[in-house]
C-alpha cells in the first residue's frame, strides 16, 4: 500500500484571501464608522501570525507510511511509530474543525496541530485503507 501524504501552504488563495478580508473590514471600520484607532490596532494584531506565515511560505504536512506516521506544522514537528498507535481521535470543535489525536499504546495524547489535518473524508478513508482504528466525537467543547 502506498504512503498517505497531505501538505498545505500557508500561501495558498484562501488564507491570503481572509487576510485581505480582514484587513478591508479594518479599513471599513475606520473609514464608515470612525473606529478607534486603538481597537483598530489590536484587531490588526490578530492578521500578524498569518501574514508571518504567508510572508515565510510556511508548510503543514502529515504522512502515513506502514512504520510511522509524521507530522510538521512550521518548526514544530513530529512522528509515531504505528506499533505505538492504538487508536486515532477526531473531534469536530463547534466552529466545524477537524482536531485529530493520536492515543497510543502508553495512554498518551498527541495531538496535531490544525494546520496538519486534512478533510475528515480524506483521513478517515486513508486510516480506514490501513486499517487504524479512529472514532469521531462531534461538537466537544474539550477533549
């Protein structure tokens, strides 16, 4: 059976599209409503982690080979030998994403940054092809 790869870009059209998104909202606030520049700002604060990753060309990827499965979101990465695995997680959150967990053997919770995880059908079909057990829990506000 082949590996299972997922990688996305943080360049992509859609996150450069919110960025812009944003930032009309911040401009339309100040022009049409007369913001406050000081709330102004701190909602510009939160656009600076994306442009940071767009300006970087930061990458997610995650892939399932028969020894292990690997992780990489930025600088933080990581990996599991599928002999540790016993189950993987996915919890839909009530803003509709996808967080994915794997549990092991040793009653270990490693969960993978957002950024890693592809489409539900995607996954689910990639884990159900190399027989990993997974359970979907929806709408849980912790895990």
């Amino acid at each position: 059976m082949s590996d299972f790869t997922f990688q996305r870009a943080a360049r992509n059209p859609r996150a450069v599209g919110f960025v812009v998104l944003w930032w009309l909202v911040i401009f339309a606030l100040y022009a049409v409503l007369n913001g406050s520049w000081v709330i102004l700002a701190i909602l510009a604060l939160y656009s600076v982690p994306a442009l940071l990753d767009i300006y970087r060309g930061t990458t997610a990827a995650l892939q399932i080979t028969a020894k292990d499965i690997q992780w990489r979101s930025g600088k933080r990465a990581g990996n599991l030998a599928r002999g540790q695995l016993k189950s993987v997680r996915f919890d839909t959150r009530l803003d509709l994403s996808l967080r994915m967990t794997l549990l092991t053997y040793q009653d270990e919770k490693l969960r993978l940054p957002y950024e890693c995880t592809p489409k539900a059908s995607d996954i689910e079909a990639a884990l159900k092809a190399r027989d990993i057990p997974y359970d979907r829990h929806h709408f849980t506000l912790m895990s």
